[in-house]
C-alpha cells in the first residue's frame, strides 16, 4: 500500500461537533492523514488511531513528532520524500490540504500539543475488527471504513451484523460517526434518514448531531451521520 491522503477531505468542524467530544473522551479513529485524530485531541480524554495503510500511520507519528517538538510549520507541511512510497499529493487534494491548514491555527496546535501523549498510534490493523473487540471507546470515528475495508476484503461478515457487534462494546450513549451514511444505508435497505429499522437494534441515528455535522459538511456528497448506543 502507499500513502493516499495527505490531509482530509472532510470538514474537520463537523467531526467534532458530530461526535459531541468531551474531556472524559476515549476515542477510537481511523487514521488517514491524522488530521481527524489530532483534532480531537483538542478536546478528548485520549484518542487512539489505527489504519490499515502502514504509511498512513507513518505518516502520522512523522506529523506527531513535529507537533511534539513545536515544528508547525513543519506539521502543516510534511516533505512526502521522507516517506517509503515517495506518493507525491495529487491536486485534488490541495483544497483538502488549505482547509486543514485553516482549522489548525497556533493557538488550536498549542492546545492539541498539550495533550500529545494521549495520542495512540497503533500498528496496521482494521479498525472495523479493533473496534468489535476492543472495549472502552466512547466515540469512534469510522468515516468511509467499511468501503474501504470491504475494498481489501478484510471484513467478510454483514455490515449491519457489524455495526452491531461494535455497539455491543460501547457504553450506552455512546457515539459512531460516518462519513457516508447515505451509501451503507443504501446497502442495507434504507429509505428514509431516521428510519429506525435501518440499523441494529443497539443503534439509532442521532438527529441533532448528525444535522449539526451536515450544516458544516455541506459538499461531502454521501453525507456524515451519527450513531448513538441505547438501550436494547
């Protein structure tokens, strides 16, 4: 595998508000470029990151270190050659790229940078099978993981099966965020937004948060959603 994103293509703004992040936060997030990641920092107990892309993770502990030693620039501006790939960023990623620029101000680095040593960078692993085995995650941030991870044929069981089993090991009131709600709804047979029947019975789309997502992710075409743990 080799890199594929340098910055995020979603609104970072939204992840957070989505997911309702607090200090006594422990979250569980697909890596990618770290920017999801090192944004709830800002806000979340602990954040735990893992990605089955190594250079992705790579990539990641290079823009943590930087972080750590008050290189923001150099956060903000990773040279792609000290990578093993060499990927160079493609232009379609250069708008991705200025909107994560804007959002890390100094100040918000400051506060992220403070809060570093919560920050967990796993080996390579599917963070949908982490997410079914592993407890104490209060949030988890999947953005597009079960498209991604169905690409490399990692996970064979039923999505909503899944999803399931993920909420299973979540406390109640305990929150998933995706980035493309409209597509995994589709494949299970959803009609309308709310439709509670369109998920396992340990999940229910949260209205509030996921509209709040929606008014800042405006241009993400298969839209964020959120997902709340209640009760069985």
């Amino acid at each position: 595998m080799s890199l594929l994103y340098s910055s995020t293509n979603e609104n970072l703004k939204a992840i957070v508000l989505g997911l309702d992040l607090s200090a006594e936060d422990r979250v569980l997030a697909v890596a990618g470029s770290g920017d999801q990641a090192f944004a709830m920092l800002e806000f979340a107990k602990q954040v735990k990151t893992v990605d089955l892309c190594p250079d992705q993770l790579l990539f990641v502990r290079i823009r943590a270190e930087r972080l750590k030693n008050g290189d923001y620039e150099g956060f903000l501006n990773v040279d792609y050659t000290c990578l093993a790939c060499g990927w160079t960023p493609p232009d379609i990623y250069k708008k991705a790229k200025q909107n994560s620029r804007e959002y890390f101000s100094y100040d918000r680095l400051e506060r992220i940078r403070d809060n570093l040593d919560n920050l967990l960078i796993t080996e390579p692993r599917d963070i949908l099978e982490m997410a079914q085995t592993e407890t104490g995650y209060s949030k988890i941030y999947l953005s597009n993981a079960f498209f991604y991870c169905r690409e490399y044929g990692v996970i064979n069981a039923d999505d909503k099966q899944v999803l399931g089993n993920i909420a299973c090991k979540m406390p109640l009131n305990g929150l998933i965020y995706v980035a493309n709600h409209n597509l995994l709804a589709k494949k299970l047979g959803r009609r309308k937004l709310f439709r509670k029947t369109f998920l396992p019975r340990e999940l229910r789309v949260d209205r509030k948060l996921t509209r709040v997502a929606r008014k800042k992710e405006p241009f993400w075409f298969f839209k964020p959603a959120v997902y709340r743990k209640v009760k069985d």
